[in-house]
C-alpha cells in the first residue's frame, strides 16, 4: 500500500513512523513533513491546507490510504474532497469536524446526548458574558470558540483573570465565547480510532498543558506527556468509552454525522465520575508520540478494520513512555527561529520534530515546540529518567523544557 500523511508536526512524525513499520504498506509520503520525517519517508512540498493539491498528489500517486494529522486541515474538509474523488481518508469530514472546531457545537451535541460535561452557556456580546461571570464566580473557564491550538482557554481562579480574558476575547471581531463551570479531578486523554458507531479504544495518555513546572503558567499544545497512566484505572476508561464516546458517536449518527477518525476526549475524572473537558477530531499531539511507540499492532491494519466496521482488540507493550517537549523561548505567547539544534549520536531516545527546519544538513528551531525526546522504560521513572538524559544532550541555546513531565503519577 502507499500512505499519504498529511502535516508536519511530531504528531505526523509519529503516525508516519508507525505506519512505515506496517507490513501492509511500502511506500510512505508526508505533506509536508519535516526534517524527522524525511530520514524515512518521502516528504512531499504541499502544506498541509492545499486541499486540491494533496487530492492531485493522491490521485496521480494511487495513494491507498491518507492518514490526516491537522484539525485545521479536517476543518476545512480535506474529508469531503478525497471521497468525493473515491479516495480513502481516515478523518471525519468537515461537518462533523466542528466537534473540535466550534466549543459551541460540541457542547450542543453533549447536551442533546446527555453525555456527561461541565454545565456552560455561550456568548455573543462581552457585557452579557462579564455579568455571567459576576453571578458564577472563580473558578471558571473562558474558552473561544473556534480553533486555537490550544491556547483560546483560560481556566480563570480569579473573577478577575476571568473578566480580562473575557476582554481579550471579545476584542477579536464576531468573536464568540463558552463559559464553563470549572472542573476538578485528574485530566487525561482517551483517543480512539472510531468509524459510526465502532470503536477501538486506545490505552490512554497524560499530557501537560501548561507551560510551567508545576502546572503554572498559560496552557500550550503540550509541554510533555506520558502513557500508559496508572492513576485512571481500568474502570475509568471503560465508563470513558461507555459513557462520553459511545454516546457522542451514536449522537452524531442520530445528527446525520457520522464519525470517521481518530476520535479524542479530554476527560476529568472528577468526584462525580468522567466529564468531558474536549473533544478533538484527530490524534493528540503530544499524545501520539508517547502512545504509538507502545502499540505493538499494526496502526495500518487497525485503520482498515475499523473502517470495514471490525472492533479490533489492540495489543500494547507493557513498556511506559514518556515525552519531554522542547519549546523556543517565549512558547507559547512568541516563538524563536533559527536558532541551531544539535543532537548527538549518542541520544537513544526516540525523537519527533515538531518545529524544525533543516539547511545544509544542519538543523534550526522553526516555532513553537521544536523537538519531543521520549524516553521508555518498564515504568515511568525509568522512562522519565531515561527521557531526562537525552533531553540534557541536545544543545540548542534557545530551547526549555519542564523537568516535572510524569511526576503527577510518581506521588
Ligand atoms: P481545551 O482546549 O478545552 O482542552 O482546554 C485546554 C485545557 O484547559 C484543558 O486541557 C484543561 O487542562 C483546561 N480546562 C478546559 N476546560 C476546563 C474545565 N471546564 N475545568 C477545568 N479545566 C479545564
Ligand atoms: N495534546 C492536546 C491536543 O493535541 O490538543
């Protein structure tokens, strides 16, 4: 089979990694890809929003399976494009992706589906939401609406921070805002491959959205992650899949929507049991680089059951991962570029690209978060120590890191 990966960050790193150890597959193209990716696939120069170019790329090349990576990408309906050719797309299509892309959808559908989610309500006009928050009181989480890379969310323990973020938010034109009761329990991700009302459960991740040791700081994409994890036991994750996929996918067949993709729920588990925090509509980044190098079956071969209706079970190493990201300077409110990276011989660990570019066969920062080293060991503190190492190998001067990713399930 030839696989076309659409993205360029770890996330399609990892996807691409793993698809290319598939026995059912031989060739291997990521769009665009980066300097990681291009060690082992063939990159191709198409970004990842250049819909009518991916579907002649994949058209001309017969490309067997296209595997999406972005949110933004789905958003815009790559889904909808590559079947209306007759090409195989693992990805929801555009209406249905509004399930991560519009708050306000998401938290409509788990209303109407009684899956179980903080209580919220949405604002169209600073004043009203300002005296919402007046009446509600901290915490509470401001959240805008559309997509924002993970960085549109204020979890506000102060009416005060609530009402600047408020301010910020309705400073945006034709902005428009979900406030939501603040939940307290233990967040981690469940991401599923999902196809209707079929699903194949994946084991679960914990990542780190603020940018800070500690839990300080604004929330990021992800500074660090690591999977399996021991604290969300084996019942929660059953009533996760029960209780909060299961229904929405039912929910979304019921709406005319059906679902098609790597389904994720960001849960709490609270006092009350699972709530949703999120939905995404595609695999976790950082989550897919600390959870793909564990899985011990075929992703290609998981894909096409899925999409054939098959709820395959997935075999797992017993092994715990556990990825430290390294973000430029100033992550997440600015990013640095073109500062030099290098990686000795020496790192064992597995590394994915996240914002890298390379130039004469020397590596630079290009955003964000630049590089994931993830460490695996036969439990975290192996994995973590082992990730610690590397991490303190690669010599760049304008990267940090947390040094505390995984201490949430050593105490
Ligand atoms: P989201 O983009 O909705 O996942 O929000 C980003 C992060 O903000 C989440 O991963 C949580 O850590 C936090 N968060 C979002 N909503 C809530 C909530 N209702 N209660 C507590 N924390 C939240
Ligand atoms: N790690 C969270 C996300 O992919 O949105």
């Amino acid at each position: 089979m030839k696989v076309l990966i659409v993205g360029k960050g770890g996330r399609e790193h990892a996807l691409a990694w793993k698809t290319s150890e598939s026995p059912l597959v031989n060739k291997v193209y990521v769009a665009p890809g980066n300097p990681g990716t291009s060690k082992f696939c063939e990159n191709i120069n198409i970004k990842d929003n250049d819909i009518e170019a991916l579907v002649a790329f994949a058209k001309k090349e017969k490309i067997d399976l296209t595997i999406v990576g972005p949110e933004t990408t789905l958003a815009l309906g790559i889904v909808d494009v590559f079947q209306e050719n007759d090409l195989k797309i693992f990805g929801p299509k555009k209406s249905v992706a509004r399930l991560e892309s519009s708050k306000d959808f998401a938290k409509k559908i788990m209303e109407k589906y009684n899956i179980p989610t903080g209580s919220y309500k949405t604002f169209y006009n600073l004043e009203e939401a300002k005296l919402y928050v007046e009446e509600k009181g901290a915490p509470i989480v401001i959240k805008e609406d559309g997509l924002k890379a993970g960085k549109g969310v204020t979890v506000a323990l102060t009416k005060k921070e609530a009402l600047e973020a408020l301010e910020i938010a309705f400073g945006i034109p034709d902005n428009k805002v979900v406030i939501e009761e603040y939940l307290d329990g233990f967040e981690f991700s469940l991401i599923a491959l999902a196809h209707e009302d079929k699903i194949i459960p994946l084991e679960v991740g914990q990542d780190h959205k603020r940018v800070f040791n500690g839990d300080k700081g604004p929330n990021t994409g992800g500074m660090g992650v690591y999977s399996p994890v021991k604290r969300v036991t084996d019942d929660v994750i059953k009533d996760s899949v029960e209780k909060i996929i299961r229904p929405t996918l039912r929910g979304l067949q019921k709406e005319g929507l059906p679902f098609t993709g790597f389904i994720f729920a960001g849960i709490m588990d609270t006092a009350e049991g699972v709530k949703t925090i999120e939905f995404n509509v595609r695999f976790g980044d950082p989550e897919a680089e600390a959870i793909l190098p564990r899985m011990k079956s075929d992703l290609v071969q998981l894909i096409l059951d899925i999409m054939e209706n098959k709820e395959t079970v997935v075999d797992w190493s017993k092994e715990t991962s556990c990825g430290v990201v390294l973000a430029s300077e100033g992550y997440p409110s600015s990013s640095s570029k073109n500062a030099e990276i290098i990686i000795p011989e020496d790192v064992k660990s597995l590394i994915f690209h996240m914002g890298t570019r390379e130039e004469k066969g020397k590596l630079y920062t290009d955003g964000g978060r630049v590089l994931i080293v993830v460490g695996k060991g036969e439990n975290l503190e192996e994995a973590k120590e082992k990730a610690y190492i590397d991490v303190k190998k690669i010599n760049c001067s304008k990267l940090f890191y947390r040094d505390d990713i995984g201490d949430k399930d050593l105490i």
